[in-house]
C-alpha cells in the first residue's frame, strides 16, 4: 500500500514543491528519532502526505531549516523540524513496512531479509506508542480474515484497511478529530487498497492471490478488464474521490490548502488514470 498518494506535480506551485519534500525529509527524520536509522528505509509517500494533511487540521506550524542528512551530505536542503506528530507518524510508517514484509513472508515471498531492517523499529514501537501498534496489528489481522473469505465485494475487501487509516486519524487528531475527518479517511485508506489491487491484478492473477477486481469481473488481465468493465471501475473510484472532496471541504484547515487539494483533487485522479493505463507509480514524481 505504499507510494500511490502523490502530488500531481505538473500544477505543484513551487512553494508547496518545497514544503513537500522539506515535510518528506521530516518525516524521515522522525522515523530515524522514533524507530531508528534502519526503519527511514521505509520512508513512504503516502505517510509524507498524511503529515502534511494532519499539520493543517491540527493548525501545528511546520518549522523549515535547512540541513544535512545521510544523502545530502553535501548541499544543505530544507527540512521540516520533527516534532511529537512527526514521531507517532514516523512509527505509523515503520509498522506499515514491517507488517507488510510479514505478510510478504507468509505469503512465500521474499521478505524475511527486508523485515530485518524494521524489527528494531517495531520493538520501539511497540513500547513507545503501544496504540499506533494495536490499531495497525488489528486492521490488518482483519483484513487478512477478509481476503482468506474470499469475497467478491470491492467495498468489503477495501473497508479493513479504510478503517485502519480512519482509527489512526482519531488517535493522531485527538480532540480535533470529526466525523469529517474520520470519513475523509477512511476514503483516502479505501483508495490506497483499491488502487493497489488495481495495479497487482496481473500480477495477483499470475499467482493466483486473492484481488477484488480478478474475483468480481474475471476479466483476462487488466488491459482487458478496463476495456470490458472500465466504467463501472471508474465508478468506484469517482465514488471515492466524491467522499474525500465533500469531506476535505467540511473540514477546518488552519494554513493554505494548496499542496493538500492538490493532492487529495488532482493527485489522486491522475495516479488513478495512471495505473488503469498501464503504467507503474514507481519513479513518479520521485523527491
């Protein structure tokens, strides 16, 4: 489920450019802080975003200085300054890699050597913030019974991890928590799963895993189910994307919404239109 939520970079104001990658860095960061240097390995997009959306709901002032890291040793480059929500967000991020190279192993792939780099990270975790844990471990053991189910309904396969995003929202928002921003999400989560198993559905089919869309419309491969079924995927999708505008707009953002409209209105359709055509998220607007 990593790497899907970008920007949709041609129309990035350069300012939001810059405050996207100093957040990425700071995101990194919090994960060297709270998990160790081994787990800013698993460094994602998709947790980057949710630190620059959580900011602005929570009215916290993201501070930017400019510094060195492990791979800008040379040239001092903005960073966002860490702090208590970029820690509880660097532990979100190392569970989500260390659950997924557990799945990875259970499912006969290779993932055994990569989870080592995490286990450190989980450990910490686990005594740190013992609640970002229980909430990833419980979705997750639910959305395995799920797939194990078999079932064919896209809504019920995506709604395990929806709700696991909708939960950390609640615990990371606290007080400022709404069922706005509950919904918006759950939304974002349900897009993250569903645009996943729209981009694995050949490769799923080859191994005979389980993926909503192979056991709903049993299309060829995925070239042909958007050919034969490409409306009512397209239905999905725009369902969501009306849930996450309808809700983004009920919700008080304390600084400009530019970068997170950019994301949430435009990003997320043309990752969508991107991965139904064929092509990979990977390398795509890389920082």
């Amino acid at each position: 489920m990593f790497g899907y939520v970008r920007a949709d970079f041609p129309y990035l104001f350069i300012k939001d450019d810059v405050l996207y990658k100093a957040m990425y860095c700071g995101v990194c960061k919090g994960i060297g802080e709270t998990c160790g240097h081994c787990a800013r390995m698993g460094l994602s997009y998709d947790v980057t975003f949710l630190s620059v959306l959580l900011h602005n709901i929570l009215g916290i002032d993201v501070k930017i200085e400019k510094g060195h890291c492990l791979t800008h040793r040379i040239r001092k480059k903005p960073m966002a300054e860490v702090d208590e929500l970029t820690r509880k967000l660097g532990a979100v991020n190392t569970e989500l890699v260390y659950y997924k190279y557990t799945d990875d192993i259970q499912d006969g792939d290779r993932g055994r050597g990569k989870r080592l780099w995490f286990v450190s990270g989980h450990k910490k975790v686990l005594k740190k913030y013992p609640e970002i844990n229980q909430i990833i471990a419980k979705n997750l053991a639910e959305q395995e019974k799920t797939e194990k189910s078999g079932t064919e309904s896209v809504d019920r396969a995506a709604d395990a991890t929806a709700t696991m995003l909708a939960e950390l929202s609640d615990y990371l928002l606290e007080d400022k928590k709404t069922e706005h921003t509950r919904a918006l999400f759950y939304a974002l989560g349900k897009w993250i799963y569903l645009i996943d198993a729209l981009d694995d559905y050949d490769k799923d089919k080859k191994k005979g895993a389980y993926n909503p869309f192979l056991l709903s419309y049993h299309s060829a491969n995925k070239k042909e189910l958007i050919k034969e079924h490409g409306q009512d995927v397209e239905f999905i999708f725009h369902t969501l994307f009306y849930s996450i505008r309808e809700n983004a707009s009920k919700i008080k953002f304390h600084f400009n919404r530019d970068l997170t409209d950019n994301v949430l209105l435009r990003g997320l359709p043309a990752m969508t239109k991107r991965i139904a055509s064929g092509l990979s998220c990977k390398g795509y607007g890389k920082m």
